[in-house]
C-alpha cells in the first residue's frame, strides 16, 4: 500500500543532510554504523565501478523497522537514537553509535536519490528521499511528501537495505579499499559483526602495514595458522591484541601473549599489532565454558612462546625502521649537541640518547627533541657521569653490585631529566616576572636569555649564542669584524641554524609595541652584517617586545621576518615543558 510520510522536523536541515563527512568513505561508515545499531550479524556492501550507473547498495540482517518506527523514529530528524532507546542494544548489548540523528541519510552525500527497505518479520517497508526535492523546497521539511510504501511481507528474514542512485560524479567516489581501512579500525575484530565489501570479509591484510602469514606444526598444539598486520601509526585499529580461535570459535580477549612485559618492546608498539592464531582443539587449553584459556595449560605455554618468538623479530623491525628515521632527521641537531660533550663521555650520552627515543617512541619530532635536549642538558651535570663511573667500577667486580649501579643509572638518567625541566619551569616563571616590570630593559631580557635558546624551540637551542658581534663574527667568517658595534654587546642575538640560515634576533623591551621603525632597524643590522660574511645563506630576523604594532600589516613584512611578543614565546615554551613533566610521572 503506497501512502505519504513526512519529516518530523521543524528547523529546515536541508542543507547540512549528507553533507557533514571529511570523505565518501566516512559517509558510508555511517550507514554500517547504523547496522551495528540495529544487532545486524553481518552487512554486504556492493560498490559499482566508478561511472557506473550502478546503485551503491547497504544491505544487513539486523532487526529491521515496521511502519511506526520509521515514521516515529526513523524520520524524526536530529534526535539521539540513545535517548529513545537506551545506549545498549537490545539484543547483543552493543554500545549505540548514532547520536545525532543524522547519520542515516548519510548516503545523501554521494547520491541524489536515497531508497530505504526495511523488513521487521511482518512488514516490508520501502521509503524514497530525493535530495534534490528537499533542497528545492520552499516549504519546511515536515511538509514535503515521501514516496512510503507498506506491504504485508511475512518473513523470518530481517534487515535493512540502502539504495543509493544518481551518484554525485563531482565527488570522489568511495573505493573498497579505502572503506574496508575505515571499517577494519572500528569492526575489525568484533566477533558478531561481519563486514563484507563486494564479496569479500573484511580481514586482517585491510589494514596498511607489514602483513604476515605463518603456518607451523606445534608440538602439543598442532597445525598452527598465525595472519597478523602491523600497522602504520596513523591506520591503528581499535583493538590491539592477537585473538585466539580454537576450533573455529574465538576464545576470549585479544591479548599480546606476554609481549606486554617484554622491556624490549615500546607499548606503544603494541598498539599497531592486531591478528589472529587458529588452532585445532587441544585438550587443556580452553575451560570449560569456552569463555577464556586455561594459561596454566602446556600447549598454550607453548603456543604463547611461538607467537613471541614469532612477532617480537617483527615488531623489532618495524620499530628500528621507523627509529631510526626519526633518529635521522633528529641526528644532525643531536650531533651538534654531543660535539660539546668532552669525547669520552659522548657514547654513553649517545646510547642513551637512543634509549630515549626508544621509550618515547612514536611522539612527534618536536617533542622527541625538547626530550633529546632535556636530556642532553641532563648529562651536562656531574653527578650523572658520577654513576657512569661506579658503574664501570662495579661491572669490573660482581655482578649484584653492577645491576646495582645499572638501576641507580636508570633512577638518576629519569630523576635528572624531570630536574632539568622543572628548572625550565622555575625560569620561565621567572622569565614571566621580567617580562611584567615596566622598567625592563632589552638588555636585561637578552641576559636572561643568552644562555637560554631552548626558549625558542628545539630548533634554535642548538644554536650558539654570541658574546658580541666581533666574536660571533670571527667564529663565521674567521676574520675581524669592523663594524662600529663591534666592541659593545648588542641587544640582538646573532647565530646560524643547522640548515645554514643565519637567525638574526633583536631584543626590544617587553613593553615596547613592535612597528615598522623596529624592524627597519633589524634590517638595518641584518645588511650591515651581511657584508661581513662571505657566505650567500639568507637571513631570518625574528624581532621580539610586546608585540605587532596594530598599523604594521604582516602583509608588509618580508617572509623571512617575523614579530614575537615575550609572552607567547614563554607560552610556548611552557607547554612543552609541562608536557615532559607529565611525560615522565
């Protein structure tokens, strides 16, 4: 029976349906989503070649609606699915996704044209939305008409199913491999749930990464199938772990099978690791409800010493690579920092350096090097090289003293980097006084920051500060600087970064408004100084007081300069350093 249905909305939507997702692949997410809801054991999604004219179909065997629910929830625009029906499915007790009431029209994104079919056990109910009628509309949503037909449809099969017609060719249209990425990061290792995109089940080998299969004959197991993907940092699935399925069933929890203790292996790491080991039943391994392992069981000790063995050469692989990538773009910074350790002290700062970065494995570059830097400050003081002393004094005589002085080691390298930077802390809050007097010179802030660059980013901490122009010129250019400056000490900073740039930075005081007149005279220093040095790197002027003058346009300003006030420097800084602290606890 054909009839009408409306919208039950007041606020006209039109123009943000469908239209709400970063990518074709998220929009189509939504509608899975929608399966989870609904207690769907499996959804098939068909994906027709691109210019096709091909629907994009959503199939699934959930609960399925009848005429009330659409009408009453289903078309009810924008109202949360949990407030109605409670957070929890009713029948798998699945935490509900949909919140905002939109994710079903989702599909609008990519199709002109939206036919939903629902089958509930008693009814079949098919409901047709075209976009194109509601953006046209000059009435609001609950008065436009939509084609609803009911039929009696007696069957023990449930489920929803999505057409999507007239695809939008003007965006990118949605390809498997994408969505199957998509859909493996949340779904992957759900044990009721399965996805199927164009005839094939979503698996392990959908997500980036180093993907391995291995087959062995395990005494006291059997034939043992492992299939496991480490994935790339940015493509983690939800859940990490390795699952365990004996006999075809899943028995309890991914788990990591004791790779979690191994000091060896950054936890982080592990978050990439995802896959699954099939054995044939073995008598012991599984308790009697088959709700978890029996870990006191000989064959899953063996089983867990095969997947260590197995996945920890692999993991290692995957993090020495990536590492050392970052250890390479880091390197060039680092080095110049260990040239000013005296020489026999540098390899030890180097391997722990490195054991450093191990542990802080996966943070971005400028935080690993405001730790690398911390820590390189760290291994400046005495008392660190003290113990490095007492070990090698003790690794000559017995070995309980030699683990002794190793965790002392350990306890000081971790105690010394939390000083060193709740010592930044107290001079930023310092720092943060100066900045606040009113009679504060810029050659009292270029005191206190003299020998403070790290204030300035990890970039420039690598830098040496100057004592005066002639010096910092005869360290460059190797000749007298005749300047007439020379023999005072600037209010400026001269010094030259790792990539060759010269850093010209003028201090002005901390009440002083930053206009053109400052910056003419920072560019004043800059062509004085440039015909001093035979070398053609350009210069960068950072010029810093109280801030931009409200009449200079950064429009005006070349590319190389730039205008800082005290108090977003000290900002910055002190959130970096805050982060380390809390870092370390």
């Amino acid at each position: 029976m054909q009839q009408k249905a409306h919208f039950l909305v007041n606020p006209r939507l039109t123009r943000i349906l469908g239209e709400t997702y970063r990518s074709s692949e998220a929009a189509l997410k939504e509608l899975v989503d929608n399966a989870w809801d609904a207690d769907a054991l499996n959804v098939w999604i068909d994906i027709p070649s691109p210019l096709m004219p091909a629907p994009i179909v959503v199939r699934d065997d959930g609960v399925g609606m009848g005429e009330a629910q659409i009408r009453q929830n289903y078309l009810d625009i924008a109202s949360d699915k949990r407030q109605r029906s409670g957070k929890i499915t009713a029948k798998y007790k699945r935490k509900v996704k949909g919140r905002k009431g939109i994710g079903k029209f989702a599909g609008l994104t990519l199709a002109s044209s939206m036919k939903m079919i629902s089958i509930n056990g008693k009814n079949r109910c098919s409901l047709t939305i075209d976009k194109q009628v509601l953006l046209e509309a000059n009435d609001d949503l609950e008065k436009i008409p939509l084609d609803f037909i009911i039929e009696n449809f007696l069957s023990e099969e449930t489920g929803s199913i999505v057409e999507l017609s007239s695809l939008d060719q003007s965006l990118n249209f949605p390809t498997p491999d994408k969505l199957k990425e998509l859909l493996f990061r949340e779904y992957g290792q759900e044990r009721l749930f399965q996805i199927h995109v164009n005839g094939d089940v979503l698996g392990i080998a959908d997500l980036p990464g180093h993907n391995v299969k291995k087959q062995h004959a395990l005494d006291a197991v059997g034939q043992v199938d492992l299939h496991y993907t480490i994935s790339h940092s940015k493509s983690k699935p939800k859940t990490a772990g390795i699952s365990l399925r004996v006999d075809g069933k899943i028995v309890g929890n991914p788990s990591f099978f004791g790779l979690e203790d191994d000091e060896e292996i950054p936890l982080k790491l592990l978050k990439n690791l995802t896959g699954e080991i099939s054995v044939p039943e073995t008598s012991g391994m599984v308790t009697a409800d088959w709700g978890g392992v029996n870990e006191s069981s000989k064959a899953f000790e063996k089983l867990g010493e095969f997947v260590r063995e197995e996945v920890k050469s692999k993991l290692q692989t995957t993090h020495n690579k990536q590492l050392n990538l970052q250890k390479a773009r880091l390197q060039k910074q680092i080095n110049r920092r260990l040239e000013n350790l005296p020489e026999h002290r540098r390899g030890f700062a180097e391997k722990a350096v490195h054991k450093i970065l191990t542990k802080y494995y996966e943070e971005s570059d400028a935080r690993a090097q405001v730790i690398a830097d911390v820590a390189l400050d760290a291994m400046e003081l005495d008392g660190y090289w003290e113990v490095l002393d007492k070990i090698n004094e003790a690794s000559k005589g017995e070995v309980l003293h030699f683990a002794e002085a190793l965790g002392d080691f350990g306890l000081l390298e971790i105690s010394n980097i939390h000083s060193q930077a709740k010592r930044r802390i107290e001079f930023l809050d310092y720092l943060s006084e100066l900045v606040l007097k009113p009679n504060t010179r810029e050659d009292t802030m270029h005191r206190a920051l003299d020998t403070n660059l790290w204030l300035f980013g990890t970039r420039y901490s690598l830098m040496a500060s100057n004592e005066s122009l002639k010096t910092i010129v005869r360290r460059f250019c190797d000749k007298r600087y005749s300047g007439n400056r020379a023999s005072n000490r600037p209010d400026l900073l001269l010094t030259q970064g790792f990539d060759g740039r010269y850093l010209l930075v003028e201090f002005k005081r901390p009440n002083k408004t930053i206009g053109r007149e400052e910056v003419a005279q920072a560019e004043g220093y800059r062509d004085e100084l440039a015909n001093q040095l035979d070398s053609s790197s350009a210069f960068e002027i950072m010029v810093i007081g109280k801030g931009k003058a409200a009449n200079l346009s950064p429009d005006n300003l070349a590319s190389n300069i730039s205008i800082h006030s005290y108090g977003s420097i000290i900002s910055a800084a002190r959130n970096e350093i805050e982060w380390l602290v809390k870092a370390l606890k």
